[in-house]
C-alpha cells in the first residue's frame, strides 16, 4: 500500500511538474531537458534500492555491470529475504546485468561478447551457481527468469567475512567480479 501512495504522489508530482512546464510558454533555453534530467534524478534517489553502475577493464577486456543495490535495513539477509536454492536476481528490482564487449573466460568457462542478466543460486554451506542468461533485460528480475535461456553456468565458492557491508555492490576488480552484501564476498573468476 505505502508503495502504491508513493507512486501516486510520483505520478502527480510529475504531471504538475509537466503541466507547469507546459504552461510556461516558449523559451529561449533548453529548460525541458533540464526538468526532465531533474525528474530522472528524483526518480533514482527515491529507489529503496538504488540503480547502480560499475564498469573496468579485467585484461583490457571491457565489462559493465548494472544492478540495484538493496541495503540490509536490520533484515536477516541469507536464506530469508534471500532464499537458499532459489534463484536469485543477485541485486533488486530489475535483473542485474552484465555487458562483455569481448569473448571472455569465466571460471575457466567460455562467454561470448553480449549482454546478459546475472542470477545467482545461494546457498547455506555449498559453493553457489552463478547464471549467465541470455534475457537481460528483465523488468521484474527472478520473476521472468526462463530458465531455458540460460547460456552458462558455474559454481563459485563465497567467502564470509567479519565485516558487515549494509548495502549490496558488484564490483570489477582484477581478475573478475565481486558480488559483495552484508558479510558475503561472491569472487566470479573472469579472464
């Protein structure tokens, strides 16, 4: 419900914002661009888990990794709001996503250059399947995951650490990925 009366005040903002705008007559500069970038701005600071991207070179290797970053917010993480032996979207809201502009190596497996949606199958005390999937851009994630669309698949070992992290990042580091969120370190080995 608090969701639903976000949306409508978002919604009406926008249209005052834009009857407003339209109201104001003929202008010499460019100010509908400039509200409609303020709008998108609003829009993306208002995400309870905000759209995130990160991009790097792994041997000169271009990648891109777009996600939304859920935080913590004093919630049991593994194997409640994140369930074990279920396929996980690795992010929130829309499937997070990874663009390759090269033929790459991960965990020793072969991807072609593309882009596709990143899931995840966690795990309480096992090595967790990393999804590579040929539908990338999924509006709702885990919830429009076709399984026969899946071009490849690893097992990767995480590692806990002590160190609480509140909210979720996918980092490209050296010699790969690191999915990090509360005490889990993801490594995903990409060459």
């Amino acid at each position: 419900m608090r969701t639903m009366i976000k949306n409508f005040y978002y919604l009406f903002g926008s249209f005052l914002l834009f009857f407003v705008w339209s109201c104001s007559g003929p202008s010499t500069n460019d100010s509908g661009s400039e509200a409609a970038a303020t709008m998108e701005s609003a829009s993306e600071e208002e995400r309870a888990s905000p759209l995130k991207t990160t991009s790097g070179e792994i041997g000169n290797k271009s990648i891109t990794v777009q996600y939304g970053s859920p935080g913590i917010k004093g919630r049991e993480i593994w194997g409640d709001l994140v369930p074990y032996e279920e396929v996980w979207r690795t992010g929130a809201n829309e499937a997070t996503y990874i663009t390759l502009e090269e033929k790459v190596l991960i965990e020793g497996e072969p991807l072609a250059p593309g882009k596709y949606s990143l899931f995840t199958i966690p795990r309480a005390n096992d090595s967790w399947t990393v999804i590579f999937n040929a539908e990338w851009d999924l509006e709702h994630g885990h919830f429009q995951y076709d399984e026969e669309q899946d071009v490849l698949r690893v097992e990767v070992t995480p590692t806990w650490v002590d160190e609480s992290q509140e909210w979720l990042s996918i980092e490209v580091v050296a010699d790969g990925l690191e999915v990090k969120w509360e005490k889990l370190v993801l490594p995903i080995t990409i060459e």
